[in-house]
C-alpha cells in the first residue's frame, strides 16, 4: 500500500510539475516558478518512462528518477541555501514556495528508490494459500481432463 501510495504521490507532483511550466511559459503568474523551463520540459519527458519502470518495481528506474529530480532539484536546493543562508531579508514569498517545492521534489524520488531497494521481491510475498493449491495445482488439471475425457454422453 506504501509503495502505491508514494507513486501516486510522484505523479500527482508530476502534474503539478506540468501546471507550473504551462503557467511559465504562457506568461501567466504563479505561486512557483519553473528553474529552467527547457530543462524542466526534459525532466517531465523522462520522468514518463522512470514510472513506467517505477510500477514495474525495476531499480533502474527509480535510480533514474531520483537522478534526474536530484540533478534538477539539488541544483535549486543549493543554490536557494548558498544564495539566501546569509542575507538578513530571508527567503522571498516564491524563493520560498520554491523551496519547499524543491524539498519535496527530493523527498518523493527518494522515497521511491528506498521503497523498490528495500521491497525488491515484492511480487513474490504475495501468495494466498487458500487460492494456490487450486490455481496452481496441475494435479486437480489433468484429473480434470481425464474426468471430462471419459464422461462423453451421447444425445439421441
């Protein structure tokens, strides 16, 4: 459920992502600004396959992902710390938005990676004794088959 969660949480921001480039490249003004918006056009073309992968549970994916969101949001981490940690005035209204973007933009990538490291084999916990012994019994198929083979009734 944790792991579902977390993807749903990246690509809720995916699409929040989305809203913040459209919003900066139409000219209009919003709560955030794009860090480079031809770069942040690039980030949400690869960030498609990296869910594709992510739903998989492929580790390469997530590693591309936090990679790639890393690459884009430690830059604009660092630079908002080198820049602003000393000023007196503090952080402005949108640096700050940013910011806080910027954390979150790291947290879910991280998130992501941690869940399918430490979660690899998934797929193979999820087993139902109940169900098992009668999708996964070839014994009750082939006594199935003979039982069918020999009941042939003949209609007259």
């Amino acid at each position: 459920m944790t792991s579902y969660l977390i993807t749903i949480f990246g690509i809720i921001f995916w699409f929040f992502r989305i809203l913040i480039t459209y919003f900066a490249t139409t000219g209009q003004s919003f709560i955030c600004q794009p860090l480079n918006v031809t770069f942040e056009i690039a980030v949400l073309f690869l960030t498609v396959p990296c869910f594709v992968l992510i739903l998989k549970r492929s580790l390469v994916g997530a590693t591309f992902y936090l990679g790639i969101y890393g690459a884009y949001f430690g830059t604009a981490l660092y630079n908002t710390f080198l820049n602003y940690g000393i000023d007196e005035n503090g952080i402005g209204m949108v640096s700050g938005v940013n910011l806080i973007v910027s954390v979150i933009g790291i947290i879910i990538p991280l998130l992501t990676f941690l869940d399918i490291l430490f979660n690899k084999n998934r797929k193979n916990i999820l087993k139902d004794k109940e169900s098992d012994w009668y999708y996964k019994n070839d014994k009750y198929d082939r006594e199935f088959d003979e039982r069918a083979d020999r009941n042939q009734y003949k209609i007259r």
